[in-house]
C-alpha cells in the first residue's frame, strides 16, 4: 500500500466513492436501417433484457467490500462510534498499544479490507509547536520516499483536527536493541548477517535523502 495523504476529515482523497451509474436505459434507441429493425416482440425482449443487465451490473458494483467500507465511514452509527471513542481512524480499528513517548504512541492495528496488521503512530496535535511540526514533516517526507525490505515502510498518513496518524508496516520481530537484551550475544554468523541488513538499509537511505532533502531545502 503507497503512502497517500488524507483531509482533516480523516477520509483519504483517493478514497473518494465513483458515482455508480443510475441503471437506467434510455427509452428512445438510436435509429437503425429498415433492413435491421426486429420484429416488435423481439425488440421488447431485447430492452428488457438490457436493462435487467445494466441494473445488475449497478448492483454488484455498490455492494463491492470497498464501496461498503466507503459507505460506513460516514453511515454507520456503531463506525462513527468506534471513531469518537478512539477505537478506530480511516480503515483502521486499533487491536492494542505497542509503546508510549513524550509527543505520541504507536498501537497495533488491522485494515479493515486487505485484513493486513499494521503499527499507527498517533501524535497529539496539541503537543507539537512549529519546530516538532517542521520535524514530522521531514520526517513524514523521509518515510515517503524509502522502499527497501529492511526499512519500515510508512503507508498512509491519516490527519484528523485533533490528531496524526502514522499508518506503517509492522514490524512484528520488534525492535534489535530489546532482541539482543533478551537473547544475549549473536553468533559471528548471525551478527555478519543483521550487520548486511543494516548496512544495506542505511545506504539505501544516503543515497535517496542525499537527493530529497537537498529538492525541499531541509
């Protein structure tokens, strides 16, 4: 899932639902030649046999699992609900806390179509003055531009009027400070292997901020 930037309203601007068609069939056909006009009992099956297509068409397409999911964000008492109460934010609903920090805490979270468990960074809005806002911003715009397997991926970024969300790729091992504390010493081989990983990651990252950061003037 690419990163994509959402309204304050907390609904992507991609996300915006396609106007279904009405189903309906004009009553007036185009004109045809002589030659080509059937018979009246066969140009009444015809039409009818049109319109019962288009309309099941429309059907199948509203009832998609995304155009419900759409429909529900600004329906369905028990969404709105889950909203208000901070239970959940976009496709979002929240499954548990992973950490707490000075300006913000990440918790764990499933989408709602794709079923993919991700980790939302949640910064209080209220507690970020311009010089942390220039910081996410940076940060925001870092995240964006990084595709590499040992390098979190950010997937979303969800501003409601009160809050910022963070929606990146989880990484579920956690983090290699508390995997060393809890296992101890790695082995040569296991340490060579972590050392490649990171030093892969950390050229990758000089290589495209090198670039971005000199576009934006940071």
């Amino acid at each position: 899932m690419p990163a994509a930037r959402v309204s304050p309203a907390g609904e992507p601007r991609s996300w915006s639902p396609t106007p279904a068609a009405d189903g309906q069939v004009p009553d007036v056909a185009p004109p045809a030649s002589p030659g080509d006009t059937p018979p009246p009992a066969n140009r009444e099956r015809l039409s009818t046999t049109t319109t019962t297509s288009t309309i099941t068409t429309t059907t199948t397409c509203a009832r998609s699992p995304y155009q419900r999911l759409l429909d529900a964000l600004g329906s369905d008492e028990r969404w709105q609900k889950d909203v208000a109460l901070g239970r959940r934010v976009g496709f979002y609903r929240f499954r548990g806390e992973l950490g707490t920090g000075n300006f913000s805490q990440v918790k764990v979270a499933v989408h709602c179509l794709v079923k993919e468990k991700v980790a939302v960074k949640i910064l209080d809005k209220s507690k970020l003055d311009a010089k942390t806002q220039r910081m996410l911003a940076r940060e925001i715009a870092s995240m964006e531009s990084l595709h590499h397997p040992h390098i979190i991926r950010l997937y979303e970024v969800i501003e409601t009027l009160s809050r910022v969300h963070l929606a990146m790729e989880f990484a579920q091992g956690g983090e290699l400070f508390e995997k060393v504390t809890s296992d101890g010493r790695y082995s040569e081989e296991d340490a060579r292997l972590v050392f490649a990983q990171i030093a892969s990651a950390l050229e990758h990252m000089v290589r495209e901020l090198e670039h971005q950061w000199a576009r934006l003037g940071f």
